[in-house]
C-alpha cells in the first residue's frame, strides 16, 4: 500500500496504516510530506528551526512529542493528517467513464487499455461501480451496470480482467477499517494506494 506522509519518530503509532512511520530522514520517502516528532530529532536535523514554527520547508513539519508538549502534539498531528488526505485528494483526479454516452471507436480503446497485458493495472470493483488505475495520475471509474444496460456480458468482461496477469484486483477485504475512514467515499482512491 502507498503511503501517504512520513513520521520520524522513536515512538510506536497504532492505527497509521498509510503513514510510513520512521526513526531516521534517511529512511524517508521524498515525494510526500513529513512530521518529525521531538523538539531534540528535528533539531538533529534542522539546528535552524523556529520553535514558533511548525513549518520546515515545502513538504516538511515539525512537533514536539508527546511527553514535550502533548497538547500541542495531538494538534499538530491532526493537522499533518489532514494535510495530507487532502494532498491525496487534490493529487489524484477522477475520471467517469459514461459508456452510455462515448463513440464505439473510445469504448473500444479504452477497452483494450483494460485489457491490454503491458502494463499493471489495479482494480477496484464496489457498488457496480469498477475503478481503475495503470499508474497515472488520474483513476477512471466506469458502471458495470450501464454495460450491462448496453447488452455487455459482465461475468465475461470480469472473467478477461481477473485471468490478466498485468491486473491485481483489490478486495473489499484488503482495505483496513482506518483506511476506509480515511477515504470518505473517496472509494475511488483504493486502487491508487494500493499500486
């Protein structure tokens, strides 16, 4: 599963399925935001750091732990939550795919992009509703209701997709509780963060 932010701490932290939860920088993932926790490991890293300022850099923060300034930790923490789900949502667009409504000849291709066996695809399938994401910074949902409606077969478009080896399905059951909260009827983000 993606991660979603990093948190350099020595201390243990439950239910944080898509933090990366480190104790060095060097064992970060650059790409995404990062809390450092205690006034001593950010100043190992940043001698420079405002005390007033949780701010480090573009995608870096910092807070006290939580035995330093406990209050102040919970805040800061809830604040580095949400700043990153909502980086997750602004960073991943959603594209409905409308059978109903598209030209035979862009069915077809995007068809064959589903079915295709170059590149790994990830789908997840909840609600008749099937998302998918081929590594790319957009996820496509399309109703397999509305194929159905067009007189497609469902259990054979299914059964294409399942015996592709490029495609890794994602189950209802993979997805932890925590996650789940996190997504917010985002249900299309699944097959992102599990790429």
């Amino acid at each position: 599963m993606r991660f979603i932010g990093n948190i350099v701490t020595d201390s243990k932290m439950e239910d944080m399925v898509l933090y990366n939860i480190v104790k060095s920088i060097d064992d970060i993932d650059k790409t995404i935001p990062t809390l450092i926790v205690g006034w001593k490991k950010v100043n190992e890293y940043f001698p420079n750091v405002k005390i007033l300022e949780w701010k480090i850099n573009k995608i870096t923060y910092w807070t006290f732990g939580r035995r330093e300034k406990g209050e102040r930790y919970v805040s800061d923490l809830e604040k580095f939550q949400k700043l990153c789900i909502n980086n997750l949502y602004n960073s991943i667009k959603y594209e409905f795919f409308n059978v109903l409504i598209k030209e035979k000849e862009d069915k077809q291709l995007f068809f064959n992009i589903l079915k295709n066996k170059e590149n790994n695809k990830f789908i997840y399938i909840e609600n008749n509703m099937l998302y998918f994401y081929n590594n790319t910074d957009v996820v496509y949902g399309i109703s397999l209701t509305d194929i159905e409606y067009e007189g497609g077969d469902i259990k054979k478009f299914l059964s294409i997709l399942y015996k592709n080896p490029t495609i890794t399905i994602i189950k209802s059951t993979d997805i932890d509780y925590n996650v789940r909260m996190i997504l917010n009827n985002r249900t299309y983000l699944v097959p992102y963060l599990f790429s």
